[in-house]
C-alpha cells in the first residue's frame, strides 16, 4: 500500500483564505484587525525561521503585527514587563512567546504571566486545563491544527488505538488530550517507555513529536495506520526530515503526512484562528 498524503499545506492555506474573507468582514463593520505580538528572545536560527513565517502568515491575513525581537540578554523581569505591557494594550489580541526561550529564564513563569485570554499558543495551564476538562478555550496550535487536518479529510478517529510518541507540553500532552476527546483510546509514549516499537505497531494512528530525525521506523507502522509526524530536522547534509523514516512508512500507512508541508502549515493557520477567535469571540 502506498499512503495517501494529509495535504496539511492545502488544508492551512484554505483556512488562511477564510480567515483573511472573516477579518475583511469584522473590518468591514468597523472593528479593528487582529494584533498579534510574537516576541522572539535571541537569535536561535530555528526560532528565527518559524518567527518569520508566523509573521508572514499574519500579514497575508491582514493582521497587525506587533512583533517583538529581544535580545539574548533579555532578562526574566523585563520580559515579563513586555508582557504585562502587552496584556494591558487593547489592540492586541493575541501573544506568544516563542519557545525555547535562552536557559536564564523561566519558560512556565513567561507562559503564566500572559492573560489566557491573549494566550493563543494555548499554553497556559488555564487554557491547558480548559482541553483537560473539555471545556475548550484557546487549543495548542501543533495538535489543534493536526485535528482540523484530519477532520477536514474526513478521517474518524472514534474507537482507534492512538500511540502518541512524545509528552511535550507543545505537542505531546495536549494531543492525547485532544484525541481522548474524540474519543480514540490513547496511549502516550516518552523516553522511559519501555518496547516502543510494540507500542508503535499497535497503533491505527502514531502522531510522533519528539525532534529526532526518523526515530520511528517505518517497520514498526501497523499496514494501514495513519502517521502523523510532526518534526522537522535539518540533517548536516542539509535535507530536511521529520521524526518518522518516511521512504519506508509511506508504503505502510493509509494516510502519512509528509514534511516539510504536513503539521507545519497547520500550526501556523491555527495560531492565525486562535487570534481571530481572541479578537472577535
Ligand atoms: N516552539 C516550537 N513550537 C512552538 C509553538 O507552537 N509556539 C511557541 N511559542 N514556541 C514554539
């Protein structure tokens, strides 16, 4: 079997395209356009790259950028004033920060300082918690996109056996909790886990976010499972591959997402979602 792709680029850029048509509307009656502010602290090149097309997403949507880049030697305070600055402004709506921020500062002190309402990563343990007791809020960008994906491809999720390999706060956790929520049967996989590759192969759906190049193998997918993979790894040769041995799972699965050009692009159009939502909900 040769899987078919999950056009996560197709996807986000129809989602672009509806929330561009929705901000024209509300800036049509009069109300103001969605400000975003993502602040980059130093100048980790990876961070750089999704910085800037987080930004280029929020101006083809016609946001206002509010963007802040800070210094490494930013400290905790003044990044926190930035922040209580920013949740006191009425034109933006929405603020992240973009992880993983320089060691001397505290990443949970930053997360908790945003207003969950602003907190359009959805990382804030208010709006953790709202997922948690599925109440939603304002979801996580990666596993909130990675559902709307698999939605609008009309794949059904109730009753499957879920293997989630990472427990990341950004991924891992809150797409358990999602996938819980559509009721498949989930089971979350980390570094102390023990036969991962049992695990793996047990599984009708993998989603796989760990950040190491194409750690799980494509022997270990069930025939017909969907992958997810959600990594992105520049190797020193320059290509880019995710966390799943793609040339091996795609003649396994059912459905696979590829990379570049799976999860990605659904971040991305989820935090433009989630900021519209924070705008005009
Ligand atoms: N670093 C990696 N992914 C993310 C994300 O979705 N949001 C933020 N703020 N930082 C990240």
């Amino acid at each position: 079997m040769t899987a078919k792709i999950l056009d996560g680029k197709a996807i986000a850029l129809e989602l672009r395209e509806k929330i561009a048509q929705k901000i024209s509307d509300e800036v049509a009656k009069g109300k103001a356009r969605p400000g975003l502010a993502v602040i980059l602290v130093g100048a980790d090149p990876a961070s750089q790259v999704y910085v800037r097309n987080k930004k280029i997403a929020c101006e083809k949507a016609g946001f206002n950028d509010v963007s802040l880049e800070l210094p490494a030697e930013t400290t905790q305070e003044e990044l926190l004033a930035k922040i209580d600055e920013l949740n006191a402004r009425e034109d933006v709506h929405g603020i992240i920060v973009q992880l993983p921020v320089p060691k001397h500062i505290n990443s949970e002190a930053i997360i908790e300082r945003i207003d969950p309402k602003k907190d359009v990563d959805g990382f804030h343990p208010y709006n953790m918690g709202r997922l948690a007791t599925r109440t939603l809020n304002l979801a996580p960008c990666t596993p909130h996109g990675v559902m709307t994906m698999l939605a609008k491809t009309g794949i059904q999720l109730r009753g499957l056996n879920a293997v989630v390999v990472g427990a990341s706060n950004i991924v891992g956790v809150p797409m358990a909790l999602e996938l819980l929520n559509a009721r498949a049967t989930v089971t979350v996989c980390h570094s102390a886990t023990q036969d991962l590759a049992q695990k793996v192969s047990e599984a009708d759906l993998v989603v796989v976010g760990v950040g190491i190049p194409e750690m799980v193998k494509g022997a270990w997918i069930k025939p017909g499972a969907i992958v997810i993979d959600v990594g992105i790894n520049r190797l020193d040769d320059g290509r880019l591959v995710g966390d799943v041995e793609y040339d091996i799972a795609k003649d396994k699965a059912s459905w696979i997402t590829p990379v570049p050009g799976g999860v990605g692009p659904m971040t991305i159009a989820t935090l433009l979602e989630n900021t519209v939502q924070a705008a005009y909900d």
